[in-house]
C-alpha cells in the first residue's frame, strides 16, 4: 500500500483510473470544466469534462480562454470560482423554525456529509483553505463548513505556469503545494511523455493511488515536478512587497491614494466574490406563505455594500474610499491579529475578475509611497 | 483533506440557532423604546451573563438582532431586553407580547470589568438607549457597594421623554451612596433638570482620577468627547471602558460586519478599554 | 425681582466666583465696583431676547434655562446654567441685546456685571479683558458644540 510521502508516476493514459478510484472510494468529484467561457468548478463525471488543451491569459480586469498547442488536463491557472463555494456555499440554510402550539421549535439544518473530492486545488486554494478553516473553526465551529472539511479529500495539482495576475510567491503559498492535500499531482509534458508525479499526503491519498496503475517515479520525475514550479514561480504575472505590511495600512488611513482608487472603484463586490478567502456573509429569514415555518439562510455579503454597516442611524462606511480601505487593510493587515496569517494568497483574482481592473499590488505600491506633505499657498513667502 | 479536520460533533448545538424564549412582561420606556422581560419558554436556558454583555434576540419570522443584556445582573433569570423600535427585526421585538415566544442566542462579548473598578472611584456616563447595558452594572455596584469610592453617574438622553427606567431613576437620585446627574439635549418648560451635553456635567464631577475608573456607553460621539475630557482630568486612558455599536449579524466573529480595524466588536467587545480603541476612533468610516 | 446694589459685599461674593477666580484683581476690583446683586423667583425671566444687554451675569445659586420658542414647537430649553457657571455675551459686541430668554428655573441668585462697565474697563485694561475672553470663549464653544450634537440628533437616531 502507497504510504504517506511515497512518490508514483501515472502515465496519462491511467489517468481515467484515478477518477474511477476517487469514485470507488466513495467521492463525488468536482474539479475543472469549461463553461461560460472560463474555467471554473463543477461535478465531474469523466475526463472530458477537464478543460484538456485549455489555457488562459489574465490581466487586470482581463480574462481569457486560449487553446493550447497541447493537450494538457491543467493548464491553466485559476479562474472566478474557488473552493470556497463547496466549503462556504454562496447560500447556505442554517437552521428551519416550525410553529407549535406555543411558540416554535428549531431544527438545525442537518450536516451534509457526502465525501467529496476535489480535483486540481492548486498551492494558494490549499493556503486559502487553511485561512478559512481558522475562521470557521474558532470557538465556534460552523457546523457545515466542519461537516464538508472533514469529509473533503484535496487532490492537489501543482501549477505549471503562472498567471498574468498571480503573485502567489510573494505571499508565501505557491505555486510549489507543500502540505494540506491527500494526493497531489505534478503534471509532466513534453520529453518523456505526457504523465503525472503523484505524492502521497495522506491514508486516504495512499487509498486512492492504490486502485491506479501506477510505478515508483525515477529522479528524472521528481527534477522535472522540481523544474516545472521552479518555471512557474519564476514567471508570475505579478508581485507585492509585503514588508511591513502589518502596520504600513492601518498606519496610513488618510492616504490620498483611498481617493484615488476609490473613483475608479464601483463596489461592485466582484472582489470579495471571487476571493478564496473572504468569509463574510449575512443572515437572511425567509419565512413561508402560511408563516408556518421560518428557514435561516446565510449568504455572501460583502464589506463593499454600502448596508454592511449599517447602524439604525446609516452606514459607518458611507464612501468607497473607506471600503476599499476596509478591504484592503482586512486582507492584508488586520487578518494576522485576527488569525495568525494574511488574508491573501496571490491567487490574483481580484485583479482578474474587477470590472475597472484595480489592481491590489498596484494600490500597495501606491500607499507605499508616503503623502506627499501640505504645500504651504503661494504667495506665502 | 479528509483527515485533518476533526469530524462536526452532532452533540455540539447549533451556534446560530436560537433558544425559545417567553415574554414575561412588556413596559413602555418612550415612545419607540419598550423593555421586554423573558424566561426559557421549555427547558433550555442559555448560559450564565456579565453585565455589558448582549444577547441575539430573534422574532420568527422576522429575523435577528444584537441587542445589550439589561438586567439584574445579582440575580438569575430572568433575562431582560431594552429594544428601541428602529428596523424591521427590533419593530417586532418593541410589539411582542406577554405569552409570545422569541429566540435568544448568546451571551456574547467582554462584559465590563467590574472587578477592576474594586476600591477605586467610579464614574458612569450613559446616553441614551447606552443606559440600558449599563444598568447591570450599576445594580453590581449597588450589590457591592461597599467594594468601591465614589460613585458617580451621568445620564444623558435626547429629551426628558427619551430617558429610559424613568422610576427606576428617580430612585436612583434619591440614593446617598452614589450621585446622580441627569441631562437632556433639550427640553420643554415641564423639565427642571439640566440641559446639556453630558460633557458639560463633568466638571461638577468630584472624583481622584489616578483613583478612578471610567464606563460609559452612548452614541460615539459623546464617548468620544467624554473620554477626552476625562484624559484631559487625569484620567488613566487604561482606566476609561467604552461599550461600542457596530452592525452584528452572527455575533461568533464569522460574518465580518462588526469589525473595527483589527477586532470583530462581537468578540473583543463591545466593551473596550481607550487605550485600545482611541486611535481608531479618531480614523473616520473604520 | 429685586435689585440691591451692594458694593463691598458684592465684591467680596465676585472675587470668589470659580469664572473669575485667579484674574487680575485690579480687573475684579473694578467690575466689583458696579456689580449687581440679582435674585430671580422660579419661572421669572433673567433676560429676554431681544432686549439690551445689560450685562454678564455670574451664578452663585439655583439654575436658568436658556429658551428658544418657535410657534409649532412652544418653548424648548436648549441649556441649563448653573452655580459657578457665567450667562451672556450678548453685551460684548453690537448690537448689545440678548438673543436668547433666559428664565429662573430654581430661586437664582447671581451678580451682575454691567455691560458699560464692563466694555470701559477692557478698553482700559485690553491685557485683563483679554484674560476675561479667554474664558469666555469657552462657554461660547461649549454652547456651539452643545448646538451641534443637537443638530446630529446623536441619541434620537
């Protein structure tokens, strides 16, 4: 049996194998497919729902599909949709309230505990995973994020090229997967033929890689899965200086760049959509017509609505400029005091998927630079 | 992946799902502003509270909403709510009846610390619906008495219509073992008290500040002006407790809304100490 | 109302009011000179808008409300002064007359300092007189920002 570290290759043609192996292990699978002109993740039910041969070109506000003059399963880098959508649905029901006699009794939604697996987490969903469990896993546990984590089995994918929006070196967490998968795979082209190094991260991984037809990886594998991230890390599209980060944003709330970027920005909440890790959300009773039964549902919210702060009086951040900063300064500063890390991975799909394309390593650079001080009026002198 | 999360427990209660509540009374305090008392309507009774504490109170149907714990804080239940009509959710709780059930969920948040205040000088500043978590801990101060200096309170509100526990006051102002001044923003020719901003009540204030801790709860801007005058006395800004508002909706730190640069008020709060929030406060739109 | 001019006794009463304590006692000593000793029944006006402006009053005792009527609103105290707190500005600057009613609201007892006086002694004295606005000021920005919270409306929301 294949144990924890051990490293396999999968010839491209066994690839079908280790869907069926996924799916004999009891997991529905969800990894990528085409639809809608991008890439985004869905239920997979045989290999031609991967996007083979796809690629695409990002940029700020850009998103393109390509095809590639290969047939590779993953080569592309990230689209608008992220893993968050399985673990934190964009609309979740809490909890049903029945009327009784005397007031009303709550039943919580039951936990929904069909293993999944998810095909193709690259190294900064895998970081973003581990951001979000500190969220939902503090004090108080959410119910239904624990139910699907503790049942997902992470079938990692390292990234063999960088996006023209992704910065995932300078925040630490890719494109090399590191830790956090039960299986992750290195997928080789070109000299050798078309295969995969498959590294084992967990019992269950070795489980999985046990029904797939596989042979011990040579050292020529493991310097080509080496030389592939090496490439990757080496061309990413972007990059931030996070020194001191922590106190440059909070330390500077009047920045004039607020303003500035602020009237570009439409608080669309295109951002926080799309961003692996922002978790805020909102509460929402919808009650039925005979007002017999209340269901509570959670759903997204976002710190770019202008309702998300509302107090009985308005709204505490009446301007964009001070949600942007909210925003901004939450990611990348406050989010270490709140849970031990940067609320950032570099996955680059803020820049991506803005309709106006902010660019956030831009506006970094910008607050960087300090306000330039109060000219005294001419004629002063 | 599918080992390292440990499994939910199906013992370990929802933490968004409310406990039925009954209402055991309804009093009027103003116009839009009721105080409803409640007792577990079956078995299930939430945890222990502290005074400055709040609970998530829940009209089915309706929805939920953060309000302050402002009861007796010496005796157990039942629970007591001061709701000022404003939306759609406090609009219900404000009409809700005796005999109706609610849902409670909590308690939440960092109470004040009372046991720091222990022989020293107290000063309370309310304004507005800012009395109602305070009133726990004036009832603490009262049961305890013996355990502090000086005690004295400033209360503020809109007009002498809009202040709340108006009895309860007026006992209040008879007692000899703490002072109580109590100011409105304006008033008709029936008030014969002051009126003014809490502020202007301070200097009459007789207090030792290096001796002397601080809470007040109101609208910002009066906390604002209140603790920098206070620090303009000589007040220890470690010594000066606010209670801040923010828009709450699942009071566990998950949703985001409450936050106040790096703390979810939720959690951190909404009790403060000034040293820890000063800087933010003086940020517009945090 | 009544009205008794009292010099020796006043001047020892105004010395001793916190508004003045520690400003130059040649400045005390001549608005001392011509004070007024002043006692106003609950309900009774101290001054009327629109009246002239006769003068700073310092309260030793009881409370006056500062009163502004509108026709749909009645009257409505927008301030309170008390015991060691001083009332009126209007006598500093033309047109000399009071733009706010100001009523006993408990038994007041407070010294006058005539306006005359008042303005002949800081054209005489700029250096005391100017110690003298710098504590009136105060009192005047205390009323403004007492006027700005009641414009937020701040507990009403």
């Amino acid at each position: 049996m294949a144990s924890v570290g051990d490293r396999r290759r999968i010839e491209r043609g066994a690839f079908p194998a280790l869907l069926a192996a996924l799916r004999s292990e009891g997991y529905r699978i969800l990894g990528p497919t085409v639809r809608d002109a991008a890439i985004v993740y869905d239920e997979i039910t045989a290999e031609s729902d991967l996007p083979i041969g796809w690629t695409d070109r990002q940029g700020a506000g850009t998103y393109r599909l390509e095809r590639r003059d290969d047939e590779a399963l993953f080569g592309y880098t990230v689209g608008p949709f992220s893993w968050k959508r399985h673990l934190f649905p964009s609309r979740e029901r809490l909890w049903t309230a029945r009327r009784t006699g005397d007031g009303f009794e709550v039943d919580p939604e039951p936990p929904d505990d069909r293993p999944v697996a998810i095909l193709g987490a690259r190294a900064c969903e895998i970081a973003a995973m581990g951001i979000t469990d500190r969220v939902f896993a503090g004090a108080h546990r959410d119910p239904g994020y624990q139910a699907r984590r503790s049942r997902l089995f992470v079938l990692a994918v390292q990234c063999g090229q960088a996006g023209g929006t992704c910065f995932c070196t300078s925040m630490g967490t890719g494109p090399g997967v590191t830790g956090g998968y039960d299986l992750s795979l290195t997928e080789i082209l070109g000299p050798g033929g078309h295969r995969f190094l498959a590294v084992v991260g967990s019992e269950a991984g070795g489980r999985v890689l046990d029904r797939v037809p596989t042979v011990p990886a040579g050292d020529a594998d493991g310097a080509a899965a080496e030389a592939i991230v090496a490439r990757t890390a080496a061309s990413m599209g972007r990059s931030m200086d996070t020194t001191g980060i922590r106190e440059l944003l909070p330390g500077r709330p009047e920045h004039p760049r607020w303003e500035i970027v602020a009237r570009r920005c439409l608080a669309c909440t295109n951002c926080t959509m799309v961003c692996p890790t922002c978790f805020c959300s909102t509460t929402e009773e919808v009650p039925s017509l005979d007002a017999e039964k209340a269901e509570r549902w959670r759903r997204w919210d976002s710190c770019f609505n202008s309702q998300f702060s509302q107090l009985h009086g308005g709204s505490v951040r009446q301007s964009t400029a001070s949600r942007y900063r909210q925003w901004l300064t939450h990611k990348l500063s406050t989010w270490h005091e709140q849970f031990g890390t940067s609320g950032c991975v570099g996955c680059g799909r803020c820049i991506t998927w803005c309709p106006v394309g902010i660019d956030l390593t831009e506006e970094v650079a910008a607050i960087r630079v300090p306000a330039p001080p109060a000219t005294a009026p001419r004629g002063n002198r | 992946m599918a080992s390292s999360a440990p499994a939910a427990t199906a013992a370990a209660p929802h933490p968004y799902a409310p406990t039925p509540y009954r209402v055991l009374s309804r009093v009027s305090e103003t116009a839009d502003t009721v105080t409803i008392t409640l007792a577990p309507a079956r078995g299930a009774a939430l945890g222990a509270h502290r005074p400055g504490q709040f609970n998530m109170v829940y009209a089915f149907g309706v929805g939920e909403v953060a309000v302050s714990i402002s009861d007796d804080a010496v005796a157990p239940a039942p629970l007591v709510h001061t709701v000022r009509a404003v939306g759609q959710v406090t609009s219900a709780l404000a009409r809700a009846v005796p005999g109706q059930v609610l849902g409670v969920r909590g308690p939440y948040g960092r109470p004040w610390p009372i046991a720091g205040a222990h022989g020293k000088d107290v000063l309370v500043v309310g304004g507005g619906l800012g009395l109602a978590p305070l009133r726990p801990l004036l009832k603490e101060l009262l049961a305890h008495r013996d355990r502090f200096g000086r005690i004295e309170i400033i209360y503020g509100a809109r007009t002498p219509k809009d202040l709340l526990y108006y009895p309860q006051i007026q006992s209040w102002r008879q007692r000899s073992d703490w002072r109580v001044q109590v100011t409105v923003d304006a008033a008709g020719r029936e008030w014969y008290g002051d009126v003014g901003l809490v502020t202007a009540r301070l200097p009459d204030v007789r207090l030792e500040p290096a001796r002397t801790v601080a809470f007040l709860c109101g609208p910002e801007i009066m906390m604002r002006n209140t603790a920098r005058d206070l620090v303009d006395r000589g007040i220890p800004e470690s010594a000066i407790w606010l209670s801040l508002e923010r828009n709450m909706k699942c009071a566990i730190a998950q949703c985001g809304h409450c936050q106040f640069g790096p703390v979810f008020v939720c959690r951190e709060g909404p009790v403060f100490a000034y040293t820890e929030i000063r800087r933010l406060l003086a940020v517009r739109e945090v | 109302m009544t009205e008794s001019v009292r010099p020796p006794e006043s001047a020892l009463r105004v010395a001793d009011h916190p508004f003045l304590r520690g400003l130059d006692p040649s400045l005390i000593e001549s608005l001392a000179e011509h004070a007024v000793e002043r006692d106003f029944e609950p309900g009774e006006f101290v001054v009327r808008d629109g009246e002239i402006a006769d003068g700073c009053y310092l309260v030793f005792h009881g409370k006056i409300a500062l009163e502004v009527s509108a026709p749909d609103r009645g009257r409505l105290t927008i301030q309170t002064v008390g015991p060691g707190e001083v009332l009126g500005w209007s006598w500093l600057t033309p047109p000399y007359r009071w733009q706010v009613d100001a009523r006993a609201l408990k038994h007041v007892r407070a010294v006058r300092l005539d306006a005359e006086v008042l303005r002949r002694t800081f054209a005489e004295m700029p250096e005391a007189g100017y110690q003298f606005l710098l504590r009136l000021l105060p009192v005047i920005a205390q009323r403004l920002e007492n006027t700005r919270i009641q414009l937020l409306d701040v507990h009403g929301v």
